[in-house]
C-alpha cells in the first residue's frame, strides 16, 4: 500500500474521532418593527432583515433549539405576524423547539414575537404586554395657516384623503380608525390566546394593552418563567454548543457609511418615540 493510500484510509477514522457537539441558535430581535427602514437606519425588524439569520438558526445539522432574544416596543401589527409566522412555519419544518428570551421591552408587537415561541422568558426587570394597538400622528392645519400656505388635494373617492394631516380631522375618519384598531386588537388578543393556551390567567387587565414587569407577567401566564437566555439554555441543553445568527445589516452599516445629519436625527426621533412609551 502507498503512502497516499495509507493516509487516504486514515482519514475516515481521524473524523469519527471528531465529536460534533448539538447547537442552540439564538435569533436576536432587537429595535423597532417596520416594514421599510431607510438603507441608513439600524435595529429594525422585519421579514426581508431578518429571513438570512433564521434560515441560517435552524439550518444547523445538530440543532437543539432555536432561542429568540426580544428587545422590541413593537411597530407595524403585518411585520410581526409575517415574521412570527416565518418562525413557527421553521419550528415545524425542522421540529426543534424555539424559546423566545424578554430582555428591557418584549411589548407590543414585541410580545407577537415572543408568542411565537413554545416558552417564553424574561428577567425579572423586562418589560412585557402591551397587548393593545396604537397608532398616532400631527395635524398641521394651524402651521399652514400661519405662514398662508394653501393646501391643495384632490382625489377620486369619498374617502380617498382619510387623515390627511394637512386637513382638519373629521369625526368619520377618527370613528374608521377606531374600527381598525379593534379588529387589530382583536387579531392580537387571538394569537396570544392560540399560543400561550391554558397558561393564561385572564384578569381583567390582561388585553387593555398595560404592561407588567417580569414577575407580574409570569403571574398572568405572558411567560414560562424567570431568567436569561445563558441560565435556561446551560441548564437545559448543558453540552450545546450556543451559535448566534445575526440579521443582516443595512446597506450603508455595511459599507461603513455613516448616516446624514438630516436623516440619524430623523430616524433617531422615530426610534426614541417607540421606545419612550416604556421609559427607555
């Protein structure tokens, strides 16, 4: 036998000897849901940000688990289902469980993240609920007055101009809103109850759209239990390995181009808005 076969007979061997250890992946979502941040903004969440780092969690040969790590106040109602649906459509592709960790905030559409998960976590001081609907705007027809702007809109269809913020606010339109709203709220409130079951404890509070810290949630059946991602995950798979996938970053992050001046202030206003509902 030649030298090249005796190495080429060895080789299988060396790989066996090689101990593929099983993999957790975790997911992290972190800032604002929207389904169109610029190419300059950073932390946000939605389907196309995201889709590369969970095909990439659940792509492992030896997966164990996939974890979610939540740090959201939450955003646009499509996103979070598109994006909560992407998870559970993997979860049961590859049959893995997925547990969904709450760092500062899982609020909001946060909390439509987190539910899709078959556990959900979170530290005593996280933020958790706000099972509600929001949406908020400016009206500027004083501003257009004072400096004599005239404004000029024209549509086809009665209801074409709804909310125009250029445009006094008329009853009908704030009563569409509301109906909105409700049918919103009323998706939201099914989820959670399709997804956490029996767990719930249904106080009278639970869907007004308040929020509670980590214990108080625990309480009303939002989450499974106290802890972070590192604590459960050493105490549940002990020998797995922990692999992060990252969504991908915006173009300009990338590149290494920072943001002009007019548009980090713009999207920093956004960012800050979302986030100061919380205190943070």
């Amino acid at each position: 036998m030649s030298v090249t076969d005796k190495l080429a007979s060895r080789i299988p061997v060396l790989a066996d000897r090689v101990e593929r250890k099983d993999v957790v992946a975790v997911v992290k979502l972190h800032g604002v849901i929207t389904p169109s941040p610029s190419p300059l903004a950073r932390g946000a969440i939605n389907l196309a940000a995201i889709e590369t780092a969970l095909t990439r969690a659940f792509g492992h040969d030896r997966l164990k688990a996939v974890a979610l790590l939540i740090n959201s106040p939450g955003g646009a109602p499509t996103q979070s289902g598109l994006v909560a649906e992407r998870i559970r459509q993997l979860a049961d592709e590859k049959g893995v469980p997925v547990l969904a960790f709450c760092e500062d905030v899982a609020a909001s559409g946060g909390y439509w993240l987190a539910c899709a998960a078959d556990e959900i976590y979170a530290h005593r001081t996280s933020m958790v609920g706000s099972i509600g609907v929001i949406s908020g705007g400016f009206g500027f027809t004083g501003l257009l007055e004072r400096f004599g702007i005239e404004r000029r809109l024209h549509t086809a269809g009665a209801n074409k101009s709804r909310l125009d913020p250029f445009s006094p606010e008329k009853p009908e339109d704030v009563e569409w809103l509301k109906k909105m709203h409700t049918q919103l709220h009323e998706l939201f409130v099914s989820w959670v109850k399709e997804r956490r079951g029996d767990r719930l404890t249904e106080t009278e509070d639970l869907f007004t759209g308040d929020v509670w810290l980590g214990a108080k949630a625990l309480e009303r059946g939002l989450i499974d239990g106290l802890g972070s991602l590192r604590q459960i995950i050493t105490e549940r798979y002990p020998d797995a390995d922990i692999s992060v996938a990252e969504p991908k970053k915006p173009l300009l992050a990338r590149l290494g181009i920072g943001a002009p001046a007019a548009a980090s202030v713009l999207d920093a206003v956004t960012q800050k808005a979302a986030w100061s509902r919380f205190g943070l």
